[in-house]
C-alpha cells in the first residue's frame, strides 16, 4: 500500500478549516513576518495594507508583531498597537484583507531584553524577567549597540506588562482583526518567561516549569478576557535558541505549557518548529498534548505541508520566507508553479521595494505545466516527523 495514502480523515492544503468560529478557505497560513517599515509613529499605513491584501489568498494571515507598549519594542520601524494613529493605520489593513475574503490575526508583541534604551521611552533599560542580557547586539537608530543588563521586573510590573496586552487586543479589536496571536517565541518577552536559561525568578514566576508557564497563562487569560479563547493562538518555539534561549527539558515545559493552553480552549497552537538533530523534540507528543488546532511552521514547501496535513499530525502549515516573493503563493502551491526567491536585503525597512513590487504569477508562469518533483515528494512522504 502506498505509505501515504491519504487517510479517511486527513486533508490537504486546499480544504477548509474551522479555526474557533472561522471557516477558513484554506489550510495555508502566512506566518508573522516582521517587515519594518512602520512610520515614526510606529503606525502602518497604506503600504501594509496593499502589502496583506496581495497575500489574502492564505486562509489565515498572522500579521507581524506589533508591539504592546513602548516599552515592548525592540527594533526600529516595528509598528504598535497602543496608539489611536497605529489602530487606524492597522485598520486599513484588515478592511483590505477583509474585502479578499481572508482572515487575519495580529501577533501581540513585547521583546522583553531584546531591546535598547535607545528604543526605549525615556531611555530607559528594557524589562525582563531576570537581570540577564541577551548574548549579540541590538539595531538602534545609533547603529549596533550591545544589549544592556535589563531591569527585572517586579511581581507589580509584571501585572502592569499584563495589562499592557490587555489594552493590546483590545486595540486590535478596534482595528478590525479576527483575533490575535501571542508570541510566546522566538526569545522575546513570554519565552524569556518560559525557558530557565533568561529565568533565573525565586518567586511564583520562576524555578519549576509549572512557575515559568505563569506569564503565558495570565497573558493568555487577559487575552482571552478581551477576545474569548477561541478567537487567541499562541506561537511558540520550544528548541530555537536565538536570543541565547536555552532549557534542560523543553520537552517538559512545552509540554506543560500546551496542556495548560488547550485546557484554556485557545483557537491554535503555531509551532516553530526548529529543525535539529539535537536536542530531539517529538512535534507529535507536543500537538497530542495540546489537543486543538496545531499550526506547524519551518521551512515547509508543498511537498513536506501536503504530507504533514495528510499524515495528521498537523492541522494547518505556515509559510514565512515563501509568502514575501509569492504573494500569491497558495495559487502557486495548487499549481505546482514555481517558488520565486526572496531578497533578504530587503526584509526589513526601506519601501515599497522588496515589499509590495513582487509581482504575481505572469503568463508564462501560469501556463507553464505543473511541475511534480518527485524526490521531493518522496522524501516528504519519508521523512521521520
Ligand atoms: C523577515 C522575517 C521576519 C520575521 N518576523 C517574525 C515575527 O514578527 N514574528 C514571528 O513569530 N516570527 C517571525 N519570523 C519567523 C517566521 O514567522 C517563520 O517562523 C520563519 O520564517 C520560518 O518559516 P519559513 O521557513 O516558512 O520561512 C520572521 C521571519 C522572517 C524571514
């Protein structure tokens, strides 16, 4: 027997899912990508929403972090969600993905340490949950600085950085979104939280896993509070050790952490899911632990997501680097056509350029025959998930 024939329940990229109360036209999300090209207010504009509405053939969109407070950035040219002129910036954005009939999702974001008085208000020091710095260097508008010792914060901070998300998806609503995602990944704020090498805490909120998983799940719970739990993913990256991100059992504590989330009833887990020989990580028991929708993401093509979604073990995949030269990348996957590439000069800042100019699939394109790879489908089919 074929050892992929499709089983009775799986499905492919192009069917329908429910996710909480949406049902999306496809299993193809477009991950959060940040693009910084916000204004000097931290406000998105015209050009993110051309940007988003090219790419609304993906079910889902997750827009790129944006963050909480002032206090929450980490980069220049991110944009917010704590002011009106963000929220009506934002809100172009989801009336033009709207009109495509896509749904989009904003991720809530707050870098934690990974950050620089130079970006903070009042040239503070970034906040985090241990005195640590993260290892490398911070982009500034004065250029590359080293990241500081950030200030711990305290039991009352804490809640305050809580609220701080609150008042996030609460803006997020106002802007028109279907929902929202927390980054909980990545080695910024949450992560910080939940993984012991940045959390050295001796209170509620440090120590064992059960204590690290605190701030995800009062974040999740403020959040839900604004949303209710089915319209909130969370993202996590349980094994990428940017930012100096490292754990002795991330097997445990995400485990735990997915347990605790899906008793909650949030809309999905999204899974970065790093690809290693070590540490090992069991995807699978991760996505069985949580027990709803599992979104997985890292360097998927059409092959390894067909057979990802047919074999079950995922419910949806997100493209990141694949949607920025594609912005019709799901009309692409259906056709077999082929992928253009991306320039990574251009990911992060600047203009339209590298941004909204990549074109759509031409004439030549779209008649050219399907191409089937087959050893790379094959390999897909084979490889030990
Ligand atoms: C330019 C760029 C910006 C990114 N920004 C974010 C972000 O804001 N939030 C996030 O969770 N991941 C971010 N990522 C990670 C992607 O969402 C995704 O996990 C990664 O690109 C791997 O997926 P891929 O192999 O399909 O590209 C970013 C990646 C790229 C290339």
């Amino acid at each position: 027997m074929d050892q992929i024939a499709p089983l009775a329940a799986a499905h492919g990229l192009f069917s329908p899912v429910r996710v909480g109360p949406y049902l999306l036209t496809n299993r193809v999300v477009m991950g959060p990508m940040t693009r910084r090209r916000a204004d000097a207010d931290d406000a998105p504009h015209a050009l993110h929403a051309e940007y988003y509405a090219q790419r609304a053939g993906a079910g889902l969109i997750v827009a790129e972090g944006a963050q909480v407070s002032p206090q929450g950035k980490g980069y220049p040219g991110t944009p917010g969600i704590h002011s009106a002129r963000q929220v009506a910036g934002w809100r172009q954005t989801t009336d033009a993905v709207h009109l495509r009939g896509a749904r989009i999702f904003l991720q809530l974001w707050h870098v934690g340490r990974v950050s620089h008085p130079k970006l903070q208000p009042d040239g503070a020091l970034p906040v985090a949950p241990s005195a640590l710095a993260a290892p490398g260097m911070a982009e500034t508008p004065a250029g590359e600085l080293p990241f500081p010792v950030p200030h711990e914060l305290s039991a009352a901070e804490i809640a305050d950085v809580v609220a701080q998300f609150a008042r996030a998806a609460e803006n997020a609503r106002a802007a028109g979104f279907d929902g929202v995602e927390l980054h909980g990944g990545n080695g910024f704020l949450i992560d910080q939280f939940l993984r012991a090498g940045s959390n050295r805490r001796t209170d509620a909120y440090g120590g064992r896993a059960a204590n690290r998983v605190r701030f995800l799940l009062e974040v999740t719970e403020a959040v839900s509070a604004v949303w209710g739990p089915s319209r909130v993913g969370v993202r996590i990256s349980p094994i990428n050790p940017w930012g100096g991100m490292h754990d002795p059992d991330p097997a445990g504590l995400f485990g735990l952490a997915a347990e605790a989330l899906g008793a909650r009833g949030i809309a999905y887990l999204h899974v970065a899911e790093t690809r290693t020989r070590r540490p090992m990580f069991s995807w699978s028991k991760l996505r069985r632990r949580f027990g709803g929708i599992y979104i997985a993401n890292g360097g998927f093509d059409r092959y390894r997501a067909d057979a990802a979604l047919r074999s079950g073990r995922a419910d949806l995949i997100s493209f990141g680097r694949a949607f920025i030269a594609n912005p019709d990348l799901v009309q692409r996957l259906r056709t077999r056509a082929t992928l253009r590439p991306a320039d990574p000069a251009l990911y992060y800042g600047g203009d339209a350029r590298g941004y909204t100019d990549y074109a759509p699939m031409d004439d030549a394109e779209r008649s050219a025959p399907p191409r089937y790879e087959w050893r790379r489908a094959a390999m897909a089919r084979l490889r030990w998930w």
